[in-house]
C-alpha cells in the first residue's frame, strides 16, 4: 500500500526485453535504499514492483507482459525519470490518499495551462474509469495522490502547485504524453456493494 506522496525522481538505467517481460533498472536519484531490501514493494510510476536487485548503484524490477501490456511502462525507455515511493509502513502519516500500485488504466493529458505559481492539466483518461473519478475526489497519476478539480466527459483536470511541479515528474509532461491512472479504490468498492448480484454478472 503508497500515499501518492512521491519520496524522490529516478532515472531509468536500462530496460532488458525478456521475450514478453523485461528487466528494468534503476537509479533511485534521493531515495534512501539503506532499509531496501530484497522482495520490498516500491511504486514506480504508480506502479508496485517488487525489488529484484539492490546495491549502491540502483534498483532493479521484473516488469510481467500483463504490466508492459496495462500500464506506460511497455513506452518507457533509458533516460526518462520516474516517480518513487516506498510502501507506507502501519502507523506511518496518510499524507496523500490509499494508493495500491494496481493501475487501472492509461491516460494521455489533454492540455497544460499556467495558472498564476500553479499549472491545470487537463487529462483524457479511458472510458470504463470515467465513472469513478469525482470532483474533490482523489486520483493517483503516475504514482501522485492528486485532487480532482473539475470532470468533462472525456476527463478530468488537476491543479498541480509549484512543489508538486518541482518534486515529481509531473513538470515535465506536455499534451500527449500518456500516464498511469489508478482510481480510488472506496469508489471501486463501494460500486460493487451496490450493485449487489449484478456485479457477479460479466
């Protein structure tokens, strides 16, 4: 389990294609990996993958067919930076909202506009999340717990301070650019209670 709290930017070494899966590696940037070890969980990109390698110089991940195929990573390539967090521990501040690291789609953003220090990005996100994504609500994008400030119907728009901008990967993204998009989980949930035995059906 994340916040959506980015705790550094790193940098992605390399991607080994491993017939449908592959191996990525990387450097953390200023992420402390003194309590890293082997089989830890870490949000990369909003993603959770598990730490198949550690030392000094960086982190490595086994990326499944099923995540290159669900998420941006089949897109990503050496050089791009990526949001990191590590798994909350109990008793640990919620500071962003209950992020689990299972994406539930791609978006791609829409547009970037100036709004006085801050920066509105509008995002297209996939038609079968639209349904759970509320003004006021959170969504996380790229592993960062965001406020939904207003919804259309193709998307939805957020206001990213001058922090977030600085210390995520967020700053960098122009319209067309995809992301990983994970919805709150309480509106997933809270769907399927409703809708009682209907949600048994396929």
């Amino acid at each position: 389990m994340f916040t959506g709290i980015v705790e550094a930017v790193g940098l992605i070494q390399a991607i080994e294609r491993r017939g449908q899966e592959a191996r990525v590696r990387i450097a953390p940037g200023s992420l402390p990996l003194d309590d890293v070890k082997l089989g830890d969980s870490i949000a990369v990109n909003g993603v959770c993958l598990t730490v198949v390698a550690c030392d000094a110089d960086g982190l490595a991940f086994d990326l499944s067919g099923e995540t290159l195929a669900r998420t941006t990573w089949g897109q990503r390539a050496p050089g791009d930076k990526v949001n990191l967090e590590k798994a909350l521990a109990l008793g640990e501040r919620l500071g962003g909202h209950l992020v689990s690291g299972h994406v539930d789609g791609v978006g791609r953003v829409r547009s970037r506009d100036a709004a006085d220090r801050s920066t509105v990005l509008w995002f297209d996100a996939p038609v079968e999340l639209r349904r759970y994504i509320a003004v006021k609500g959170s969504i996380c994008v790229d592993g960062v717990s965001l406020t939904v400030n207003a919804i259309d119907p193709q998307g939805f728009a957020v206001t990213l301070v001058p922090h977030t901008l600085a210390v995520t990967t967020l700053g960098d993204l122009k319209p067309g650019d995809s992301v990983n998009l994970e919805v709150d989980m309480i509106a997933r949930y809270l769907e399927r209670l409703l809708a009682g035995e209907k949600a048994d059906a396929p």
